[in-house]
C-alpha cells in the first residue's frame, strides 16, 4: 500500500427496510386469501417471495477511494448520502455488504455522543477504557492524561460518571481522548457540532496539527462547508450512496454547492387551507427579484434586489414583523434582516425589503424566513423560503478569481496627490 493507508474497492452496504402496513379492519377474505397465498408457497417453492413490508435499501454503492498517510480528508453529501454509513464501515462498526476495506494503522472514531464510554463510569476511568480499546499501554495512557483533561476541560467533573455530563461534556472528553491517545487514522463525524463555536475552533486546530505535524490521517464529515474548506486537502463527494467526485476541495465544494442548489426565485400559494402555515399565518406569496423585475434581468453583484413576503395574517390587531436569514453557498449567514414590527388587520399582508446593489457577493443564496409577533414569539419559519444566484460582472479592471468575503461592497474612495517630498 506504500503510503495508502486507507484503499476502498467497489464498497457496499444494503439495509434492509421495514415498511408498516396502514392498519385497517381484518374481513374474513382477508384471512382467507391469506391462508391460499401461504398454502401456495409451500407447493411451490420456486416461485417469488415478494414481501411488500420489506425493501432493499443500499446506503452505499460501489464506492471506491484511497487516503494517502496524512491527508485531511473531508466527506461531503446531503442527508442520507452515506456519509456516516461510511464511516461506520471503516470503523469497522458495521460490516460492508460487498466490496473490500484495508485500512493499515490504529483507528480512533468519534461518530457520535458518548461513542465507546460506558455511562456508569467516571471520566477518569473512561479515560483508561478508551485507551485501552485503542491498544495503548497503560503507561501510555498516563502519559498523555494531563494533556487530555485540559484539552477537555473537565477537570471539576473528572470523577464524577459522564451519564451525569452534558452532550457538550460528553463530546470535549470523547474528543480529546480520541485526539490525543495518538491514533494513526482519526474519524470524526458531524459530532462536533454539539460543541460551542469556540470548542468547535479548537478541535479544528487539533485535527490540522494531528495531520499536518503528526503526519496522522483524519477522515470529517460536516455540514459547515467553511470548516472543511479550512481543514481538508482533500474532498470526497457522496450522493445516494455514490460517489460523485472526489479531488481538491476549491473544485469539489464548488461543484457540489452548484449542484445542491437549485434557483428558486419565487413561490405562491393561492389556496390559504393549503398554503404553508397554521393557524395564526398562512404564505401567500414570496419572491426575490431585481427592482427593474422585467422579467428578463439576471441579478447580478450590482443588482438592487428585491425580496417580497405576503402573507395570509388570521390574527386581529396583532404586532407582526418579517426576519430573514441570508444564507451564501458555504452556509455562512450574511446578515439577519428585520423590518419594524407593524400593527396588522386580519386579511393578506405584505412586507417587501431593499438590498442595494454592489453589496452582495457572486454565488448562491438562500433565506430563511421567520414571521414574527411582539417581537418575541415566532409564529411560522420556513427554512428555504426562496433560493437565488447572484452573478459576476465584467469589472473595469484586471482582477481574476472570486473575491473573497461574505459581502462584495461596493465603497466611495478618495484619491488626491499630497505633495513631493523634499529630498526628491
């Protein structure tokens, strides 16, 4: 395998899916037609055994890669890719249905909550299971304990059994164990997320250096593109259970967030029974679009924008206001937006709001809407109420590549000639 650590050939995994039939009254037919079905099946058993109950599902399918020795590797996919499954196959949780895995050195994975910590134990003894599960010495254990507890931050609570932790404790301890007891492949799984911002910051530190100074392989599945794009030097791209692509994370993400996205300028419901809602608001209508909204114009970076909600509002007199969230194609939020809470008759309300133009940057967006009452209690969200590109220009001047940043604002400058120095 020379420097190969990790190779997968025609990988798959098949489950085997339940499906519960819709309860109805059982007649005597019923029965009957049963018993002819199952008397029919033993004088013939050659013949088809279809179960409807039942469906194959493959998480994977014929999925082939290699991981170099310490590549940063980020795994990529929307909800129900295979993206965990894979990572419970090479972690040898779960067995592969057909294919083959050879995986050379020790591996470490921390896919979810809690993943090998037995509850009734206490930290500190989940610290030495770990270890042990691992195949490290216990003098290697102890070695590295101090690091390990400050890395978790759980000196106050090290004695006491972690089923009395919170998710986030759980996680910093299953992390740092998993971090530091020097494993040859890490893998770690959306977990993180459960963390705060600033623990989520450190274990991406931790993960580069394990890579890049250790020279360990890490294997991370996420979500949060921006963390993988930092983190990886490598991208591999799954979609129902395939794999699309996998190579440098520049082109991959960009492939894979052109592809996620699908433009979505404008939605309408004329049915308010039917419309998305409840009782207290029903949509009617949202839409986003240039201000000139001929029909025909593209928006673009110095396109004025704008972004229009009605809305069905069902209760008297009440003080409602629109909040959005702008999303950009790396699931970073540009802005929240809120508009000034008004008093509103029952009846169909309308909110329109104003971007200028030179103030976004290139690339896919989408929007959050949350509907707003007291500016307190949220009556209706809608996680993608609208999604939408914004296009480059020709710019004035030679500047190749996109420009980096969330916003592309478009800034007054003043340029005026000083004076000459003297020695000039």
């Amino acid at each position: 395998m020379s420097d190969t650590v990790i190779r997968v050939e025609n990988l798959g995994k098949k489950y085997i899916i339940g499906h519960q039939k819709q309860e109805r009254y059982t007649a005597l037919r019923d029965v009957i037609t049963n018993k002819v079905k199952s008397i029919g099946r033993l004088l013939n058993p050659q013949a088809k055994n279809e179960n409807p109950a039942f469906e194959e599902f493959w998480a994977l399918k014929d999925v082939s890669f290699e991981i170099k020795q310490g590549d940063r590797v980020g795994i990529i996919g929307r909800n129900g890719a295979g993206k965990s499954t894979l990572l419970k196959v090479l972690s040898r949780i779960t067995e592969p249905t057909t294919g083959s895995i050879k995986i050379k050195g020790r591996v470490a994975s921390l896919l979810e909550v809690g993943t090998g910590f037995h509850p009734e134990l206490t930290g500190r003894e989940n610290i030495f299971l770990n270890g042990a599960i691992l195949g490290m010495a216990k003098e290697e254990i102890k070695r590295k304990f101090d690091e390990i507890v400050a890395f978790a931050e759980v000196e106050k609570f090290l004695d006491t059994p972690v089923k009395r932790y919170s998710s986030g404790m759980y996680v910093r301890l299953a992390f740092a164990v998993a971090a530091h007891l020097e494993p040859e492949i890490l893998i770690v799984d959306e977990v993180l997320a459960v963390g705060d911002a600033q623990f989520q910051k450190k274990c991406l530190g931790k993960m580069e250096d394990v890579a890049s100074s250790e020279g360990r392989t890490v294997l991370f599945v996420s979500h949060n593109i921006t963390a993988i794009q930092s983190l990886c030097n490598r991208v591999i791209w799954l979609n129902s259970g395939e794999l699309i692509a996998t190579g440098m994370p520049e082109e991959i993400i960009s492939n894979y967030c052109s592809n996620s996205f699908s433009n979505k300028t404008a939605q309408s419901w004329d049915d308010p029974e039917l419309a998305p809602g409840n009782e207290y608001i029903r949509l009617h209508y949202v839409k986003v679009a240039s201000e000139k909204d001929n029909g025909l114009d593209i928006i673009n970076v110095s396109t004025p924008i704008q972004i229009t909600f009605e809305y069905w509002n069902f209760l008297p007199n009440a003080q409602l206001n629109i909040s959005f969230f702008l999303y950009n194609q790396q699931d970073v939020c540009v802005f929240n937006a809120i508009s000034e809470p008004e008093i509103a008759p029952v009846g169909l309300v309308c909110s329109i709001c104003h971007i200028p133009g030179n103030f976004l940057n290139n690339g896919m967006y989408t929007i959050r809407l949350l509907i707003v009452k007291d500016t307190s209690s949220i009556l209706f969200h809608m996680d993608e109420a609208l999604m939408f590109e914004v296009s480059d220009i020709e710019r004035p001047f030679n500047w190749y590549g996109d420009w980096i940043g969330a916003v592309r604002p478009s800034f007054q400058w003043d340029f005026k000639f000083v004076d000459i120095p003297q020695k000039y």
